[in-house]
C-alpha cells in the first residue's frame, strides 16, 4: 500500500468535486437554518430542502467520482500510473464517503447547533435528527456499493429511489412511534432505547456496505 | 532475432515476458501468448482490428488479469508488482482519456506528482513541439492535441518502457509526422523499450526493430523486421499445363490466373528459384515484398491452418 499515491488520488478527487461539494455544503447549511426558523412551514420546507440536498449530494458524488471515472474512461488513465488496485480502491471509497459526509456533517452539525442555540427550538428532536441523517448516510452506502459494483447509472438510480420511499416509510415510523414522537416535543436531548437500538442497525448496514464495496473494488480483476 | 516464442520454464531477463497468456471474453479470446521483448529494442505488434493487441498491452499493464499465463515487466510479475513496474512504464492506449474539466498544466502537476522521474525541461520542450497551450482545457483539444497531450504526459516522465497502442490512430499527416518524430527521438535511446501497436503496418515498420504478427487472439509469427523482409518473396510463375507444385517449404500458391500463378514465399533462399525452374515453371518476376504484404500472407497462412 502506497500512502502517498493513496493521498495523491484522493486530493485529486476531492478537488475535481469542489464545485458541487461548495454547492451541496452550502445549500446543505441554508437548508439547516430555514429549518430551525421560528415557524411550523418554515421547519417543514428546511427538513425537505435538507433530504433533498442530502439525496442530490449522494447521486451527484457517486455519478461525479465513481461511476464518471469509468464510462469517461478516466480510470484506465490513474490506473496506468504507479498506483495498485488496493491503493486506487482506498482512494476511491474514502473520497466518495468523505465527499458526502462533508455537507452530511455540516448539516446535522448546523442542525444540532441552532436546536440548542435557537430559544423556540425543541432539543429533543436531535435524537430523531440523528436516526433521519444515519438513514440517508445508510442509503447513501447502499448506493454506493450498487454503483461499485454494477458501474451502472440505472441500477444505482434504482437504489436512490427506492431509498427514497423507504426514508419515507421510515420517517412515518418514527412519527408514530411513541417513544420517538414524544422526543420530538421534548425541551431535553435524551436518548433511549430504541434510538439506540435503530442507531446501531444503521451502523451495522453502514459498516457492512462499505466493507463490501471495498471488498469488491479491491478484488476486481479487469479495470478497463 | 530480438522477440521469441517462449516455454513457461525459462528465465526471464527480458523487459516483457508473456508465458502462456490465456484470456477468454465472450465474444473474444486471446491463446496462450507467449511474448518476449528485450530491453532496448524497438518492438511493432500488428493486428487487424479486433486481433487482440490492445488486450495483450492491458494485460501487460495489469489493466487485465489473465484467465492463464504469466506477466513479467521489466523482471517483476506485473500481478504482485503492479504499482512498482508502472513507475517505470508509459501506457498510451486511445482508449485513455484525461479529466475534461481540467487543463493541460494541471494533468502535468498531477502526474508529476506520482513521478520522481518527471522532467520538467522536457515537459517544457514537449509542449513547444506539439504546439500545446498549457492552460488550454481538455475538453477544448482536438483529437490530435489531446493525442500529443497524453504523449507528454507519458513522455516526460522518462519511462524505461513504453506501450503504445496506436498511438498516430486518427492523427492528421502533420500531428502524425510529429508524433513520430518524437518516437524517433526515444528509438534512439537504446536504454529504452518500446512496444508499438498499430493496424497500420507503414507506422510500425519505420521505427521497429522487431515484428510480432496477431491475428485472432494468437501470436502467428514474430521475428526481426529486417529478416522478414528478406525472407519472404513473391514470384509470378508462367507455368505449363499439368504443373504440379514443388516442395518448397512455406511456398503457397496465392493466385492463379491460365497459366499465369502467383506464389508466396516465406523462406526465401538463393536455390529456390533454381528449384521452381527445374519444376518446369517459368519465373516471370521474382519480387520481395512490403511489410503490408507479409502481414497479408501471414494472416491468410494462419487462418488456413485453423480451419
């Protein structure tokens, strides 16, 4: 393993989606603050904006990073420098979830922020926040490891939109949880069992997705 | 003879080792390639189209892993050494493209970044002979400039060993002839290797010390170009009715027109046309013949042989 091609690649990266990443950070932290507005529709069209960014930063990234590299053929042009599969493939899968944790974390961060600088802010939402960031952050790995592995627009397409209903699905559990609801009105940030619980299942997938898609990348066997 | 047919069990001292490469696609498979290049030579691999010379050359750059055989580049297995072995390796394939959004300056910083070897004069005399902007984006190069790009790219990092699969494809004359040049320049350095790929047998045939021949997936002749030249012949024979063949080794008859026959040769001898004549053929001309015509024999000989 070569650190330094590894570095070399990944800044490469990074660099050719600085403009998006600006874009998405940006949007991603206007979103936060329309959300934490002192108003019920305000609140509602900032956590809708927020899902959007986030569902646009995943796709784009992949698209622009990933799946680019290949039907662009750019790849066969890093791979024709002094870098292995192994080195490629680390550079690769960090610099896509990097990429996206970039505006992820500078929402959830402003998000949590203004939920305790804010006075009409209820704290306790941060809870549900979290589940609702991690869900995206799953769905985001799962699309990653379609893309890794099908190097397809279409099926990672597939894996967006049905990511998207089920985010759908599962904001409506969280709602009608009890639980859950009741911290969502809370003035206190706390964190019971449940939300652990569905915390650690989301860690689990997000852990196991990016295994694979680095598992998968590093044994692949023809690149071009 | 510089490029040999090879056993899986010699040695290797050579700057490209291909032992018993098997590569199976669905519509397509390469046979048990068995290659060797010597250091500092001049090496020309010519196939139609489809022949699997850009599969050999991605395979030696660890872009494509065999199904079988062995890959050694520059005395290191390409499989276990991959990262090691390109930074003495230049690859150019058509196939390659560079980030459009960026420009020429930056692909240099980048790739200068990889290499310590990168020369930075030579970058600099690269871009004046091409006539290369290096602001200029990818995206706005023509295909020639993005050609002569890539070359700069690959160029300046002063590689050991170049492979270069087609690179003049699509080039207009003037873009092609200083493309060439710029190979020539390298040809004369006999510390380096280069292995050149082309369908067109005029390019090969300039710089190359040496010939491999690919046709359908297999390897079906390799030798010096000079001893190629020389070996093959083609005589036009004016012959009588009933005229039966002499046995000539890798005399084949091409054409026959009455009595008019046209023959090829592919270890031409000073006897040989003493042989035809005492057959009670007469030899109406006697010519040798280009590389194109060799490469055309060939292909028609080896496709015989596997129907």
């Amino acid at each position: 393993m070569n650190l330094q091609a590894i570095q070399i690649l990944f800044l490469k990266d990074l660099f050719l989606s600085r403009w998006p990443l600006f874009g998405y950070l940006v949007g991603g932290l206007l979103s936060a603050m329309v959300a934490c507005l002192p108003s019920e529709t305000a609140g509602f069209i900032g956590f809708v904006m927020m899902i959007t960014v986030t569902i646009a930063a995943g796709i784009h990234l992949i698209g622009v990073l990933l799946l680019a590299e290949s039907i662009d053929m750019t790849r066969t042009f890093v791979m024709s420098l002094p870098v292995s599969l192994l080195d490629y493939s680390i550079a690769k899968i960090s610099v896509v979830l990097v990429a996206f944790l970039i505006p992820w974390l500078g929402m959830l961060a402003g998000l949590t922020v203004l939920n305790f600088v804010v006075p009409e802010a209820k704290t306790g939402i941060v809870a549900f926040l979290v589940l609702v960031f991690l869900f995206m952050l799953a769905g985001f790995c799962l699309q990653l490891v379609t893309a890794v592995v099908t190097e397809s627009v279409g099926w990672t397409i597939v894996v967006v939109v049905l990511g998207n209903v089920l985010l759908n699905l599962f904001l409506k559990t969280l709602n009608e949880h009890p639980v859950i609801s009741e911290l969502n009105k809370s003035e206190v940030l706390s964190w019971p069992p449940i939300v652990l619980q569905i915390m650690a299942v989301q860690a689990i997938l997000i852990v196991a997705s990016l295994a694979f898609a680095f598992f998968w990348q590093s044994r692949q066997r023809d690149l071009v | 003879m510089t490029t040999t047919m090879l056993t899986d069990t010699q040695p290797t001292t050579s700057a490209v080792s291909l032992r018993g490469i098997s590569k199976m696609y669905k519509h397509f498979r390469l046979e048990n390639v068995n290659l060797e290049i010597q250091p500092g030579t001049v090496n020309g691999l010519i196939g139609p189209n489809g022949a699997g010379k850009t599969t050999v050359m991605r395979i030696m750059m660890g872009l494509v892993a065999p199904d079988q055989g062995t890959v050694s580049v520059l005395e290191k297995p390409i499989s276990s050494n991959e990262a090691e072995v390109k930074k003495s390796v230049g690859y150019f394939s058509d196939d390659i493209r560079l980030y459009k959004t960026e420009s020429i300056a930056w692909h240099m910083q980048f790739v200068r970044s990889l290499f310590p070897s990168w020369d930075d004069v030579y970058a600099s005399q690269l871009l004046d002979r091409f006539g290369l902007i290096p602001g200029q984006k990818i995206k706005g190069l023509s295909h020639g400039q993005r050609v002569k790009a890539l070359l700069l790219l690959i160029l300046a990092r002063r590689p050991q060993l170049l492979i270069l699969d087609e690179p003049t494809n699509g080039l207009d004359p003037v873009a092609k002839q200083e493309v060439h040049a710029e190979l020539m320049q390298i040809v004369n350095d006999d510390t380096r290797t280069i292995l050149y790929s082309s369908h067109n047998t005029q390019d090969v045939e300039q710089i190359s010390d040496t010939i491999t021949f690919i046709d359908r997936g297999r390897v079906i002749a390799t030798n010096n170009r000079d001893d190629f030249l020389d070996s093959w012949r083609r005589f036009k024979l004016l012959i009588p009715q009933g005229w039966r063949k002499p046995e000539i080794k890798g005399l084949r008859v091409e054409s026959t027109f009455g009595n008019l026959q046209v023959v090829t040769l592919d270890r031409f001898q000073v006897d040989v046309e003493e042989h035809l004549r005492s057959s009670g053929a007469m030899i109406e001309a006697s010519e040798t013949m280009t590389l194109e015509e060799i490469f055309l024999a060939v292909v028609a000989r080896g496709r015989e042989e596997n129907r």
